[in-house]
C-alpha cells in the first residue's frame, strides 16, 4: 500500500516525488491546470514526507490517516481567509516554522491556494522560504508560476503537472466502478483533469454539457446583450453539474474547471473547422461537416486562438459572465 495508489495518471510526477522524499528540499511549487490532480498529489506527498515507514505499507499507518484526514499534528495547511492569503497567516505560518516537529521528523506546511497568496504575505515569507529550517518543508499548489511572484517561485522547487490521457482516465474510472461508456464521456469532457472527471462522475448531464459548448459557435452573437445571456446560460450549466454539498470555495473551483473545459471543447470545434478546410483530421466526429465548413480557416483559427487564451483569463477572473460575453462577441465578429 502506498500513499500514491489513489492519485490517477501522473506517473512521471509520482516517480520523481518518491525519489526527493529521501532528502527533501525546502519547498516546492506544485503547477498545473485547474483540477489536475496537483493538490492531490500534494496531499500525498506530504502524508509521504510525515510517514515513519517511507509511505509504503502493508497495512494501516496511523501517520497517513491523520495525514490524508488533515489532522496529522506536523501537518499544518494555510487556506485563504475570504480570496486571500494575507499578511497575518503568512507570519503566524513563520512563527509556527521555528518550531519542533510534534511526532515525526519534519513539518510541513500546505498552500493549496498558494497563488491567493498577497505580495505582502509573499514578501513576508521569502526568508523562510529561502532559509527554511532542516525540518521543514513548504508544499505551494497554483495553475501558474505566475500566479506568485517572481521571487517566491524561484526559491522553490517546481513541479509541473500535465494532462492525464483520456485512454488512462478512463480505465481509471471504470475501476472506480463507473460503467465504460460513461467513463469514455466523461474522460472526453473532463479534458485530462483527474479531480474534474470524478467530481462529474455522480452528474447525469456531463454529455448534454458537451453537446452545448459544441454548438456555441453557431450561437455567439455580435450583440452584446444576447452575449451576456448566452454567457449567464453556459455558466448556468456548468453550476449544475457541480454536486450539492460542496462549500462555495469548491464550487468555484470546480465551476471554472468546468467553464475553461467548455472553452477548450468549443475551441476543438474551430480547430476541426480549419482541419475541414485543409483536409485534415476531425476529432468531433458528432459534429456537421457542413456547420465545420461554414466557418472560414483563418477566422477558425483566430477563434481556436482566443478561446484557449480565455482559458488563462478565466483562473485570475473573479468574474467570469464579462469575459465570457466579451469574447463571444469577439467570436461572431467576421
């Protein structure tokens, strides 16, 4: 049994994190697409740091459930109090660093939200995090190195988080017990994001989701009104898929992993638009060669090209109804 045999594709990551857990280093940056699996890993990797038996046995380890419960006394997780992560749990987080581990040999400190993080919650701890203590260890989770400044990313060590293969997420969640062709579907929406495909897995509506971003390109509209209610539409969709229960901060996060989903779906649409024109391979089969064709190459491109930028903007807009309407005006413009 090891604390990494829950976590879905990654294998490289995984490898690599076994390895440094002999002689961590002081901190690490932890990057990736939204719903990857990257604060999950995180999760794991510290249980791995804390674990008296190196994260690998036969039975239960009272150290990895504590860990994986959150209450492992060496565990200490710094969330964001409102959308931030301020100045005063930065320097209660210094002042807890300098003390002695309670039970294992390291402590470490998770920042699941590290780029909530204010420059001057950054500012305060670039010591600590350049000259953290031997026992140690600070694990920041963000979509972007740029998400923090320049001079906390570089005193830590990065870690980049790719896409998981559909092929690989679904043979995942089919041994999690979801039925083969919706385990397809949902692998297909999720767009590689592990935390994405298993928070869909209890919706009914994941193909009625695919199907609706599909069609987007036939639906945006110069007017900005119509826009902004097609905009308040597809943000309306993505909220009920989200499971009930949730508290608002996951359901944020899950709303804009499933919105930049949408955006990238409709992109593909562009993309197979200008593989139309050029006789190239279509990955939407589902989809009108006829409605491919009525989109000109060089607009498909341009399209394809704004819909994966706003992917970017989504995760540092707090508002996203105005992003979506200005760019689904963008899209109908000729």
């Amino acid at each position: 049994m090891s604390v990494f045999d829950d976590v879905i594709g990654h294998r490289r990551v995984l490898g690599l994190l076994r390895r440094e857990a002999a002689a961590p280093a002081g901190a690490y940056l932890f990057v990736g697409a939204a719903s990857v699996g990257k604060a999950t890993v995180a999760r794991r990797f510290a249980a791995l740091l804390l674990c008296p038996e190196g994260g690998d046995h036969a039975g239960e380890c009272r150290s990895c459930r504590l860990a994986a419960a959150g209450t492992h006394p060496d565990l200490i997780t710094v969330e964001a109090s409102g959308r931030s992560v301020g100045v005063d749990q930065a320097r209660e987080t210094i002042e807890r660093a300098t003390l002695r581990p309670v039970e294992s040999v390291r402590k470490v400190f998770l920042f699941e939200e590290a780029g909530a993080m204010t420059e001057q919650a950054a500012n305060a701890l670039l010591k600590t995090l350049e000259e953290p203590t031997a026992t140690t260890v600070f694990l920041l989770v963000a979509e972007s190195e740029t998400d923090l400044p320049l001079t906390v990313a570089s005193r830590c060590r990065t870690v980049h988080f790719g896409r998981v293969e559909d092929s690989e997420l679904e043979a995942a969640l089919i041994a999690r017990g979801v039925e083969g062709d919706r385990a397809a579907a949902l692998a297909r929406v999720a767009g590689g994001r592990p935390g994405l495909a298993l928070t869909l897995a209890g919706s009914e509506s994941v193909a009625e989701f695919r199907e609706a971003w599909l069609r987007l390109p036939q639906r945006v509209s110069s007017r900005p009104g119509e826009a902004f209610l097609l905009a308040d539409e597809m943000i309306a969709l993505a909220d009920t898929l989200v499971p009930e229960g949730v508290d608002a901060k996951e359901k944020r996060r899950a709303r804009l992993a499933l919105l930049a989903t949408g955006l990238e779906i409709a992109a593909s649409w562009y993309v197979d638009a200008a593989a139309v024109a050029f006789g190239g391979e279509v990955r939407n089969q589902d989809v009108p060669l006829a409605d491919l064709a009525s989109v000109p190459p060089r607009k498909a491109v341009r399209n394809a090209e704004l819909l994966l930028e706003a992917v970017t903007d989504l995760a540092a807009n707090l508002r996203p109804q105005p992003l979506l309407a200005r760019l689904f005006v963008e899209l109908a413009a000729d």
